[in-house]
C-alpha cells in the first residue's frame, strides 16, 4: 500500500525535471491523493448519517482521477489550471448547492494552494482573484436568495469539518514551503561549499598561472634577446631586402643602402632590376623565379650595380615567404659580398695568363738564340772550326747576343707594363 501511495505521489516525474518543478509537482499529487481519501472518508461518514446529499461531492472523484492521469502524460499546465480552475468553480457549484455547510471556505484555501501549483506569480495572482471571486459571488447568491436548511446535513459538523480541511490544506501548504526552504537552504550551503573549493582551486591554479606567466615573460625576453642579436649581426654583416611577387623592393637593410649608394626612398617601391649590372642573360632571373615560385630556396652569385656604376659580387639566398594559409607573398633576400674574392680570381687568371705569355715570348725569343749559341759554342769545343771560320762564328754569337739582348729587354718591358695595368686595376677596384 506504502509502495502504490508513493508511486501515486511521484506520478509524472521524470530526470530532467528540477528540484522546484518536481515540489511542486510532488505537492499537487499529495493534496489529490489526500482529498480524495478525504472526501471519500467525509460521504462514507455522512450518508451513515443519513445526509445523502453529500453524495454531490464524489463529483470530485472523476476531476482527481483526470488530473492525475494528465500529470501520467506529463501535460503539468493543463493539470495545474484543471487544479486551480476547475475546482473552483466545482467548489462553487457545491457551495450553491448546498448552501451554509462550509464548502465555501474551500474557495480560500484553493487560492492559497496557487503558491504551490503555479510557479509564476502573474498566475498566483490571476487564480487566488479568482477564487476571491468566487467567495464574493457565493456570498452574493447566499444574501440574495432565501435559504431552507436541509434537516438530513448537520450543519455545525459539516462546517467544522470542511474548516478543519481548509486548516489543513493551508498547513499541507506550510510545510511544502518549509521543506522546500530547507533543501534550498541545504543545497546553497553545499553550493556555497562546493564554490569555496572551485575558489581555492582556481587561486592556485591562478597562482600556477602568474608564476608561467613570469617564467613565459622571462624566456619572451630572452628570445627577443636572441632574435635581436640575429637581427642585429644580419644587419651589420649580410645585405638582406624583401620583395614583392613582381620583383619590387618592400623593405632594404642600411647595409643595401650603403653599399648602393641609393636612399630608402629611391629603393622601395622600385623593381631590382635597377640594381642590376645588365651582364646576366634573362634566362638566369628566369630560371631563379621559376625556382622560388615552387616554394624553393634559390643560391647563387649574382653581379649588381651601385648607383655610381661600380660593379659588385654577391653571394645571395633567396627564400619564398608564406602567409598563413601557406601561399606564397614575398622574397626575403640574404647576400654576402663576394667582391674581393672575384678581384682576387680575376687577378689570378690575369697572373696566370701573364706567366704563359712570357713563358711563349720567352720559348720564342730567348730559346732560338741560345740554341744557336750553344750549337756554335759545340763547333769550337770540338776543334772542328777552321781558322778562317771563327770570324764568322764570332759574327754569328754577337748576332745571337744582340737577339737575346732584344728579347730579355722585350720580356721585362712587357712584365712591366702589366705590372703597372695589374697595379692600375688593383687601386680602382680598392677605390671602389
């Protein structure tokens, strides 16, 4: 019996249903179960005393069952305006019908019930006006029309009775209220609780926070550091400048500007073929763009030219930038001056090609004489020289000293002209 009460009171409830809603709903299944066993209790009671027109009142019965089975179907707002409403106005109908036999007290104790089966006030209000109505329009009617009493009801116990119910109600009401305070009161202790943990954790967690925060702070500034000094050793020791997809210039380091001899202003926004010395055929830039173009790093010397026409080396790296979505913007372009090392292998090729022009004037020139002296020298060695000869080997080795003396004295005028031109192209290429 326990067991189908509390199945009876917890009709209609479900898991996703709040504390609140399910008071309330716990509440109204609670005051149908007890009215019904209560007006059940008060027609049993007085038809044995012999008053059967109580028996108007088991019109209840069938409004209880219907709310229960809409609570079942979980259709609340029907149930709770069929509760407040509906019983009213059968309140109501009773009380005409039977007048002075207290049903009417019923009306106050229903308006006092809509706390519980509404939850917003504007529905409180509009329901406990209406059983104020109704009170109003019964006593109206009472006032109005002549009253015969029934002599099967007894009036003083009916009336205390449906009191004593009213009283009830409105206690039934009371403790609803209380116990719905006291689990609030226990659930904001426990949230107050549980906030102060979060709180606590959260200060740590915050505290944990600050001292990353430091520690990230302290390593920002250290790699900024860092960065700084790379940023600072390219700009002193690397000629660096980056350039748009067409070849125009967007940003040069002073170390560009320096050595070209051109200002920010004159370089950025213009295209790099103004530092161009013109001696690179198209097809080398060509093949460079289509390289970088597929997301390459390009390398390799290229020749450029200062705004006072001098001709430099560079050593460059050319590297595509991306944007975030990893298409590419731009060209950073990284360049060590090769220049002295170029003068150095042109004047050594220069050299080289001095030594085997005096080695060919000297095969040429000096080789033949000394040849002809040393053949003639052989000739009077062996003796085999007739005295009337040496004249004319005499004539011969002075006409091979004077060609050694026109070759040795050719040799050094010609290695001292290109002293003079390596020495000429040594000092412009200083002064440049």
């Amino acid at each position: 019996m326990k067991e189908y009460l509390n199945k009876l009171i917890h009709l209609g409830h479900h898991v996703g249903m709040d504390q609140s809603e399910r008071a309330r709903l716990v509440s109204i299944n609670a005051f149908l179960v007890m009215s019904l066993f209560l007006t059940v209790a008060f027609v049993l009671v007085f038809v044995s005393m012999g008053s059967l027109s109580v028996l108007q009142a088991l019109g209840y019965v069938p409004m209880l069952l219907l709310v229960l089975f809409l609570h079942s179907r979980f259709h609340f707002r029907a149930a709770r305006i069929l509760v407040s409403y509906g019983f009213m106005c059968m309140v109501l109908t009773l009380s005409i019908l039977e007048r002075r036999a207290g049903t009417e007290y019923l009306l106050i104790a229903l308006g006092c019930c809509s706390v519980v089966v509404f939850n917003k006030l504007r529905n409180v209000v509009f329901s406990f006006l209406f059983a104020f109505l109704c009170y109003v329009a019964y006593q109206w009617y009472d006032s109005h029309e002549p009253f015969v009493p029934n002599p099967t009801v007894p009036y003083p116990i009916a009336q205390n009775s449906i009191m004593f119910l009213s009283g009830f109600i409105v206690l039934a009401q009371s403790l609803v209220f209380r116990w719905l305070i006291r689990d609030y009161a226990e659930k904001l202790a426990k949230a107050n609780l549980d906030t102060q943990v979060i709180n606590e954790e959260l200060q740590a967690t915050n505290e944990e926070l600050t001292a990353f925060s430091e520690n990230l702070d302290l390593m920002v500034r250290q790699k900024s550091a860092q960065l700084q000094a790379y940023i600072d050793a390219i700009d002193v020791s690397i000629y660096s400048t980056v350039s748009d997809l067409d070849g125009n210039f967007i940003k040069v380091n002073e170390q560009v500007l320096a050595i070209s001899g051109y200002t920010q202003e004159e370089l950025v926004g213009k295209h790099y073929n103004l530092l161009a010395s013109g001696n690179h055929p198209e097809a080398f830039f060509d093949e460079r763009r289509q390289v970088l173009m597929q997301g390459k790093t390009w390398r390799g010397e290229v020749e450029h030219k200062t705004k006072q026409g001098t001709l430099l080396w560079f050593d460059c790296i050319v590297i595509p930038i991306r944007d975030s979505n990893g298409v590419i913007r731009s060209f950073l372009t990284l360049g060590l001056s090769i220049t002295e090392r170029k003068l150095h292998d042109k004047l050594q090729e220069e050299t080289i090609t001095l030594l085997e022009s005096i080695a060919f004037r000297a095969s040429h020139g000096i080789r033949g004489p000394l040849a002809r002296i040393n053949g003639l020298s052989h000739l009077v060695i062996k003796n085999v020289v007739d005295q009337n000869e040496f004249e004319l080997i005499a004539e011969k080795l002075i006409i091979c000293s004077q060609e050694l003396d026109e070759a040795t004295s050719e040799l050094v005028k010609y290695v001292y002209n290109h002293q003079e031109l390596m020495m000429d192209n040594r000092q412009n290429n200083n002064a440049r």
